[in-house]
C-alpha cells in the first residue's frame, strides 16, 4: 500500500499595501510645508526683513532715489536737472536731501564771486552721498578757499564719463582749476564695465541683462535661463521669503558646480590714464589748470592700482595728490559710514579743509 503524498503547502501570495496610506503621508507633508512657507512669509512680513521699499537692501536703486539720473549720449547717463527727492542707505544709516539744479548739478549755497572758479568732477564722493550739499567735500573748500567751487560729482561715474561731463561743463563754468577726484581701482573697474542707466536707475553693467523692472523697483533674475530666471525675479517682487531664499540657493549651487565670484584684483589702468590726459588737454584748451585727487585706498589692490595709475601720469607730466598720503594720519574708519562706506560728514570736512591748501597754491 502506497503512502499518500503530503498535500502541496499553500502558495504564498504577497498582498499589495495600499498606496492611499503612502498618497496621505505625502499630501500631509505638502500641506505642512505649504503652511510653514506661509507662516514663514508672514512673519517676515510683519518683522519688515527682507522688504523691498526705500532704505531696505532690497531696494535696486541703492542709496539713490529713482530717476535722480536721466539717460545722456555722451556719457550714458547723467543727473536729472531739476529732481528733488532724497537719500537713503539700507538700514537708515543715512538719509539727506538730494536737489539737482538747472545745469545737472548737486550743487551748494556759493558764498563765493563766480570767479575764479573751480570744477571738482568725481563719482558718488565728489557729489556727496551720505552727506547734505552743504557738508559736501566741495562746499568745504570753498568756505575754505573763499573761491566758489562748482560740484560736478555724479554717482558711479568713470573717468571716461568724467571727461564728457567736463566737455559740456567747461564753456557754461569757465573755471580756472578743474579737479578730478576719483579712485584708480574703481576707476578701472568702471572702465572695464560702466553703470548703465535702466528704468530711472543706474546698475552695473554685468547685472543689466538679469534685471527686471517690476513696479517700479528692480530685481535680479537667479538664473539666465529664459522662463524661469523671470520667474524668480517675480517671485521676489512678491514674497519676502523668495527674496532671501533664491540668492541662498544660487550661492549654493554655484558652490556645488565650483563657481567662484570675482575678486578684488587690480586691473589695467591704461583707460583711466587716457582719459586723464584728455581732461588735461581739454582744461588746458580752456585755461584751467588741471589737479587730480586719488580716492582712499580700502585695501591692497587699491594701493596697487594707485600707484600704477600715478606712474603712468607722472610719465605725462601730471602729479597726482593722493588723500592716502595728505590724510596720513587720520582713521579713515571713522571717516566713512560703517555699513555704507561713503564718507560722513566729518570725513568730507578733513578732505575739504586738506585739499585747500593745495588748490590755494594752484589757484595763485
């Protein structure tokens, strides 16, 4: 008799899990997100961080209210004629009246016959940011000369752009000196890549093509791409959030890929000195002596750049004053805002009462 066979054990069959559990955890956790970026952007909203008005580093314009400039042929842009409107630097730390008058200049109450005369070209130092007209760097030398000096600062300026502004300024002022103050770093930064003006405001020129002029303030596009860099520009229009978490996670992605920012390195002065020597030539034209002030240096290439750039116009015949070596002995930290860096009023008035003496002598 045959033994029966063991009966086969039942096949296993594995049961699916249901997917609504799983579909459950991850609306949950996207309904949690979303109510967190929410509570997030509230917050930031009631707080003020990361707003985009006047004041706040947010705001494209800088320091500088917009449509203080005016687009201009020659130069690119120049100041407005006839604005009014005020400065105001991130966090508050400054804010001064700004008035432009007929001839496009940020000029002082002259307490000095128009003649003789002196023109003081420059950038953001020479028109005073910071700092009310009459505390001015150049409205200090004339209360110290007793010789009317005419402001013909504009922020951002090149010395290329400098020399168009004296073209036009030359026959209206007739001075007999013209001073051009300016740093040589910068200077040759500027020359490289000049300010533009966009929608009423200036910016630097590797920036212009991600700008986005929305409601009346510019923001800056996170990528290049076509659709989405827009998008993130928008997207900072409208959440304080989005505006302090893009440009994190465009640092960190450009980290991750090995991307490096630019530096601080010196640069080819050759532009600046041309310039120079066309100011010279065109002041000398008009019978105006001719005086160039160096900017304070703020670091090892800037006293690179100063000293190349003063080699090459003392081969020109022109002996540059650097405020360096005239202000030797000061601090100049305590000359200069803390956050903004621009001089403060106790600054413009050490370079005004330092220079005067040496205009004086220029002047005889």
């Amino acid at each position: 008799m045959m033994a029966a066979e063991p009966a086969a054990a039942p096949a296993t069959t594995s049961i699916p899990r249901p997917a609504a559990p799983l579909r459950k955890r991850l609306l949950l956790a996207a309904v949690s997100l979303l109510v967190s970026l929410l509570l997030a952007e509230g917050v930031l909203r009631l707080t003020g961080v990361a707003a985009a008005g006047r004041g706040a580093p947010w705001f494209a314009g800088g320091n500088h209210p917009r449509f203080l400039f005016a687009p201009d042929r020659a130069s690119g842009y120049t100041l407005r004629p006839g604005f009014h409107g005020r400065e105001v630097a991130p966090g508050r730390e400054f804010e001064v009246p700004v008035t432009i008058d007929a001839r496009g200049l940020r000029d002082h109450r002259h307490t000095a016959a128009p003649q003789p005369a002196v023109l003081a070209l420059g950038d953001s130092m020479t028109f005073g940011e910071g700092v009310g007209e009459e505390e001015a760097w150049s409205a200090i030398l004339e209360r110290a000369l007793g010789v009317r000096v005419y402001d013909g600062g504009v922020p951002g300026y090149s010395s290329p752009q400098m020399l168009a502004r004296l073209r036009r300024l030359l026959p209206a002022l007739r001075p007999r000196l013209v001073l051009v103050a300016l740093s040589p770093h910068w200077d040759q930064q500027r020359c490289a890549e000049p300010f533009l003006y966009l929608g009423g405001f200036i910016v630097a020129g590797g920036y212009a093509p991600r700008l986005h002029l929305i409601d009346g303030n510019l923001y800056l596009a996170d990528v290049r791409w076509p659709v989405v860099g827009p998008v993130t520009a928008y997207a900072k229009r409208w959440s304080h959030l989005a505006r302090l978490l893009l440009p994190a996670v465009r640092a960190g992605a450009a980290a991750v890929v090995g991307e490096r920012s630019r530096g601080e390195t010196s640069g080819d002065v050759g532009p600046s000195a041309a310039a120079l020597l066309a100011m010279r030539r065109d002041a000398a034209a008009a019978g105006a002596r001719f005086l160039v002030i160096f900017l304070d240096s703020r670091g090892r290439v800037y006293a690179e750049d100063r000293d190349a750039l003063a080699a090459a116009l003392l081969r020109q015949g022109i002996e540059p004053v650097a405020l360096d070596r005239l202000l030797a002995g000061e601090d100049w930290q305590a000359l200069r805002y803390p956050r903004d860096q621009h001089w403060n009023a106790r600054g413009h008035r050490a370079v005004g009462e330092a220079l005067a003496p040496i205009v004086r002598r220029r002047l005889e």
